[in-house]
C-alpha cells in the first residue's frame, strides 16, 4: 500500500521538528531526575542491551493505566513462551516509576521514541522485535508503519479513542487505512469500539471485542509496614477514601466530609489527588475549609487529622487497604473517570461520579449488579458514604458484589494471551 501524501507530510514535518521535541522530552525527563542515559531513549537509544536470542515482545502504552494494565498480561504470556523476552515503552516519569516497581519476569522498560525517522530507526535496529502490542489509542502513523515494514508481527488491544479522535481518523480514510492496516489482530474493549474500528477503515476481518485489560490487572501493592503505621496512628477511626480527585473535584469531596463529620466527628478521609505536584493547592484547600490536616509527603500522622492528604506515587493500595469504602474521582467533572477493577481488588466499595467514559460499560454493568455506586454531587456522596458506614450489611453486600465482578472476569485473561500469541505467530517463535 503506497504511503498517502498526508502521511509523507507528516514525516517530513518531524524530520523538521525533531530536535524542538527531543529538547523538550529529554529535559522533563531530567527534571523528573532521569539521567542523561535514560532520557536520550527518547532519541532511541537504548540504555540497556537487547537479552539474548530468543524473541523479543515489545508491548507500548502510552502512560500510567495503560502501562499497568498490560502487565498481568505480560505475566500470562511470559508462562505460555518460556524463551520470550519483554519490553514494555511507555512516555512517562510516572509510568516509568510504577512500571519498575511491578515488572514481571524477564521485561525491560524503555521510554518510548519519538515519532520521527531517526529515533524510531535507531529504536527498531536495537531491539529487532518479534511482535509488537500497542495499548488503547496509541496510533503514532511512523511508529507503527516502520516498525511492520521490518516484517514485525502487531496487534493493538484494549482499543479505546475518544469520539474527537475518531472523527479526526474518519476524515483521513486513506491515511486510517494505511496505519491501521498494519495490525494482524486488533482487540477493542467492548461492542462500539470495534465498530468504531472498522468505520475507521480497519480490515474488519481483524477486528474482534477482547476485554478492558484494567479487569484483569493484578491487585495493586500494599505495604503491611506502612499500613499498619497508619491503623495505629488512626486507632479504629472511621476511614474514607477519595482517589484520583481532579481539580474542581476536592471541593465537592471536601463538602461532603464537612457534612459526615457532623454525625461520625472521629470520620477520617484519605484524599488522594490524581497529580501529587497539586499537593500544596489542595493543602490550601483544605485549611480554607477549616479541616485539620496531614500530608504523608511529609510523613506527617494521620492520628488526628480529618483530612490525610495522601500526595505519593504508587501509595493507592496501601490508601484502598484502610477503608472498605473508596470514591473514584475524574468523574464528578466530565474527565472519563478511573480504574474501578482496583478498588473492588482492595475489597471496597466503589463510589464513582456519573462522569465515567472511559469505563462506560464497565459501571453499566456493575452498578446493575450492585457492585458500584454512582453520585452527583456533594449531598449524594455524604448519603452514600454515611449508609455504608452505618450499615454493615449494606457495606459488606456492596464489596461481596465488587469482589464477584472482578473474580468472574479473572480466568479470561489466558484466553486473550493464547488469542495474542496465535494472531501473532509466536507459537513457532519457541
């Protein structure tokens, strides 16, 4: 298939604007504290050696959730092929942080290339990949069509793109089929995606609904040292938790503990902002609303405090162990909402705003089932976290239905690695 004249564009427009983005990739990857070996990966050079001779399955994902949602899978095909080597790439810091402290079996992780000729060039003629996965919308037209051009087996799973992107591909039928085309198997989350797929000019023999990889990822770490310095220092307080707040989301949460704590006074809430860097604007926050607080980057006790604004990376289990009753941000504004599958892991109750995209047919399904509950605003989130704290029974039907969700999806997740692996020919790899 001849490259369409927007896709020649496009490569010499980054040939142009190459040195502009590695400037600006390179520098934020210092000042999150990389070295200067680390962040040149961005330029493709890689900062450790390809491991031995076998195949090599590279998987990239754009940042955090996408990051931690293919590692169980990694794990699953690790047991499958017992001479493969993995790579994960991902864009940024904060991936790259969590994904180190969870990576499976023999995986390195990289920061992904910049989608220029050089990087990817540089990329592709160090790792030589057997097979690549791609994770939910990362569709870079170079990356994808030169890294098939080298005969590389690919697949995209857990396919997601906002309606906007979609429409921006529809318009581009030539350019969509040409990147799309690239893929031996594409795997969408749910029904609408792959329809949305094949309306973009996939092949839609090559299209089929898999299943949101966040479902099947493992539970997230928890620290019994630090989890047990917290209960102390709590001694039996009530606890609450508000995960993966946004802005303009804090007050709302805020008011519906000022409310709580005039009938549980002792009430607790772990407040957990999606982006710890907002750790001094929510402190502010919260002293404007004349709430007591404790920040853990400053290792400062939860013992008396009626906020405990919890401001780390990679903390969340640790956060989602205190309490049976866990609030999901990003999803009282029109943000898309999180990962519930992590919270009804941690044996909670899952609390989420109607603002949930992202995680569409996931809620639709558990609120059905009883196993998530969805609230408006501040007064709604009160009443449904004071029910599940006064009522045992209601509290413990609620995580019983979260915990069932989550096991019945459980023993999918070797059938979509079997469905990998055949789609990508790497039976004949071992």
């Amino acid at each position: 298939m001849r490259a369409p004249l927007l896709y020649q564009f496009y490569v010499a427009l980054t040939v142009l604007l190459v040195p502009f983005a590695a400037w600006i990739a390179t520098r934020k990857l210092r000042r999150a504290g990389y070295p200067a070996l680390r962040a040149h990966e961005k330029l493709g050079h890689a900062s450790v050696p390809r491991i031995g001779g076998g195949p090599l399955i590279w998987f990239h994902a754009a940042s955090v959730g996408e990051s931690l949602s293919v590692l169980s899978l990694i794990t699953a095909m690790g047991r499958a092929l017992p001479r493969a080597q993995f790579l994960i790439t991902s864009g940024t810091p904060t991936s790259a942080k969590l994904v180190a402290a969870r990576m499976p079996p023999r995986c390195e992780h990289q920061f992904a290339p910049l989608d220029a000729p050089g990087p990817i060039k540089r990329f592709l003629g160090h790792w030589r990949p057997t097979a690549a996965i791609f994770v939910e919308s990362e569709l870079w037209p170079q990356l994808l069509r030169r890294t098939r051009d080298r005969g590389t087996a690919m697949a995209l799973v857990n396919a997601r793109l906002s309606e906007r992107s979609r429409a921006s591909w529809r318009k581009r039928p030539q350019t969509a089929a040409y990147v799309l085309n690239v893929f031996d198997l594409i795997l969408s989350q749910n029904d609408d995606m792959a329809q949305a797929m094949v309306d973009m000019n996939a092949p839609a023999d090559r299209v089929a609904r898999g299943i949101n990889l966040k479902s099947l990822s493992e539970p997230l770490p928890v620290d019994p040292q630090t989890t047990a310095r917290a209960r102390a220092a709590l001694k039996g307080r009530p606890v609450w938790v508000a995960a993966s707040t946004h802005k303009g989301e804090e007050e709302i949460v805020l008011d519906a503990h000022a409310q709580l704590l005039k009938s549980h006074p002792d009430l607790a809430l772990i407040l957990v902002p999606r982006h710890p860097e907002r750790s001094s604007e929510v402190e502010t926050l919260v002293k404007g609303l004349n709430l007591s607080v404790a920040v853990r980057s400053r290792d400062e006790s939860p013992a008396t405090a009626q906020v405990y604004l919890a401001d780390t990376l990679g903390e969340l289990g640790n956060w989602y162990a205190l309490s049976e009753i866990v609030f999901l941000g990003g999803s009282l504004l029109p943000i898309g909402g999180h990962n519930p599958f992590e919270v009804a892991q941690g044996d909670a109750a899952v609390l989420s705003g109607p603002h949930v995209t992202n995680f569409a047919e996931t809620y639709a399904d558990m609120t059905s089932r009883g196993a998530a509950i969805l609230v408006d605003d501040a007064e709604a989130l009160a009443q449904e976290v004071e029910m599940l704290l006064d009522n045992e029974a209601y509290r413990a039907g609620t995580v019983l239905a979260a915990q069932s969700f989550v096991r019945g999806r459980a023993d999918q997740l070797d059938t979509i690695a079997g469905r990998l692996i055949r789609a990508l020919s790497l039976e004949d790899s071992q």
